[in-house]
C-alpha cells in the first residue's frame, strides 16, 4: 500500500477529526482530502469493518438481550436457543448494520466535502462553537441518510417477516411456505410489502440519525478517544450508551406504531402511519408511545451499543497500522 492509499485509509477511517479546506482539496494539516469516487470505493472497506463489528456487538450483547426474559423462561434455555439460532440472525442483522454504519461513514465524508465544516472544539470561543454546530448538523444528517438509503433497502424484507411472524403466531402449524419472501409474495403479492413505508422510515430515519449522530458528535470532544486502554474503552461504552438512550426516546413511539400495526392487520381498515399513532394513543394514551423504553435502551437494543464500541475499536486498530 502506498503513500497515497495509507493517507486516504486514513481520512477514511477518521473522517472528523481534521479541519477541511475546501479549495485547495487538503486540510490544513496537510492531508488528502479523498474524492467523491474514493469515498464510495472505500465503502466497501467500511462494510466488511460493519460486518465484523456487528457480529463482535452480537455476541457481547445477546446474554443481556436475554435478561429480558427473565421470569418467563429459564435464562440459561433462552440463551442456548438463541445460540442456536445465532447463525440465521446474523445472515439478516450483520449486514443491514454494516450497511448503514458504511453508509453513514460516506454520506459523512461526501457532505463534509460539499459543505465548508471545519471541526473545532466547542470549549474554545463563539465561533469554534458554530463550527461545531455545523459538525454536529453533517454528522445527524449523514445518519438519517444512511437511515433512509438502507430502509429502503430492506423494507420489502422487513415487512414480509412482519407479516409471516403474524401469520405463524395466529395458525400456530406447519407454515407450507418456503419463508417470509415466499408467504408474502404468495398471500398478498410484491406491491403490499410497502405497506407501512412510511413509519418505517420514520422510525429508521430517526433511530439511526440520533445514534450516529449523537455518538459521533460526542466521540470527537472525548479527551479519552484515542486511548485503548480500560478507561478509553470505558468512555465509548458510556458515550455509545447514551447515543442509544436518545436515539431509543426519539424513535419509539414509531417502534410501538409497528406493533400496533400488526393488532389492525385483520381489520380491513387501510393501515397508514396516522391511523397506528391514532389507535396507540387512544387505547394507551400518551405513555403508550413511550412504552418499552427503558427495556428498549438498556437491554433489547444493547446490540446498537456493543456494536457503535467495536466499530470504532475496528477502525481505530486499523488506522494505527497503516
């Protein structure tokens, strides 16, 4: 690997850590600032380092997924089961998060090189503050793009094991299906998939923006940041557990909105994203929307947490040996 290929990795793996000069292509110490073609080849490095962190982050955070099951079941059965079924779950969870953690990172760089944004540390003066309130903006921002860019993805997907995962706990039997896909395209056809669209993408737009966006915002000013030692690590985990807190509060009255939907699929009302809010609310009122929260942020969703940790870990290790 060259001189040039090193320094671009670089910029790659820590796109927010320098100040930009837009009209000279460098930053002001000196360093390439990579163009719009590098930052989408490199992306795919990106998504093999999503990969690997989102099956690292599966690991560390299923036994305390399984916490939640806790006087209902045997935890030590739920655990066996779920490593039983680790296999199948990664097949659909590793790469819809590596591909929004490498979607996140490139829509980071391209609208850091589109806009005049120069990091510096709020605690300076006024105007370091609003440059890092413009910082904070492209961060948030390139998080509900990789939010909207990868829902659309993968909504079809989502959608039809909603609905095959309702239609196996309403039959309980044998599903002659092949699998969600097939149950869906067979019942209902391609086009009923976007059904619900739109609060999906809310809530994928809203929990991913306020994740990397918090989480990004605030790993920049942490004095620990490039330390591996336990204390580092210890500040990303806090760092990465707030992000996850705020995000989960933002974004789950969508979430409830969801599982309201699956109670009026066997009306034939038409299912919109106002009519799941409108239902929640009137039958659970104004907490019904915030319901789940606090299991939510500290144990069904500790698989953002890990995940956000080993990530940077990943990309940390990898910029120390270019």
């Amino acid at each position: 690997m060259n001189n040039r290929e090193n320094s671009m990795l670089f910029s790659l793996l820590h796109p927010s850590h320098d100040s930009y000069d837009l009209l000279g292509r460098t930053s002001k110490s000196g360093r390439q600032i990579p163009d719009d073609q590098q930052v989408i080849e490199q992306m795919g490095l990106n998504f093999v380092i999503g990969s690997s962190a989102s099956v690292l982050g599966k690991m560390i955070s299923t036994p305390i997924q399984c916490l939640s099951v806790l006087g209902r079941q045997n935890y030590w059965n739920t655990c066996v089961m779920n490593a039983k079924m680790f296999g199948s779950i990664l097949f659909k969870f590793a790469p819809s998060q590596a591909l929004a953690l490498s979607l996140k990172d490139g829509f980071s760089e391209l609208l850091m090189n589109r806009v005049n944004v120069r990091f510096a540390s709020p605690f300076v003066d006024e105007s370091n503050r609003i440059e890092y309130l413009k910082f904070v903006g492209v961060q948030f921002s390139s998080g509900a793009l990789a939010g909207a860019v990868s829902h659309c993805i993968l909504h079809p997907m989502e959608m039809a094991q909603l609905k095959y995962h309702h239609y196996l706990s309403n039959h309980q039997v044998m599903s002659q299906f092949k699998g969600p896909m097939d149950f869906a395209l067979k019942t209902n056809g391609f086009f009923k998939l976007f059904n619900g669209f739109g609060m999906f993408s809310m809530h994928s737009i809203i929990y991913r923006a306020f994740l990397f966006g918090t989480f990004d915002s605030l790993k920049v000013i942490n004095p620990y940041q490039d330390e591996t030692n336990s204390l580092g690590i210890l500040s990303k985990i806090l760092l990465a557990q707030a992000a996850t807190c705020i995000s989960t509060f933002f974004s789950i009255p969508f979430l409830n909105a969801r599982r309201e939907m699956i109670t009026l699929q066997q009306s034939n009302l038409p299912i919109t994203t106002r009519s799941c809010l409108k239902s929640l609310y009137s039958n659970s009122g104004f907490r019904g929307l915030f319901n789940g929260f606090v299991s939510q942020s500290l144990l069904h969703r500790s698989s953002g947490t890990a995940i956000l940790v080993c990530y940077d870990l990943l990309q940390q290790y990898l910029s120390s040996r270019v």
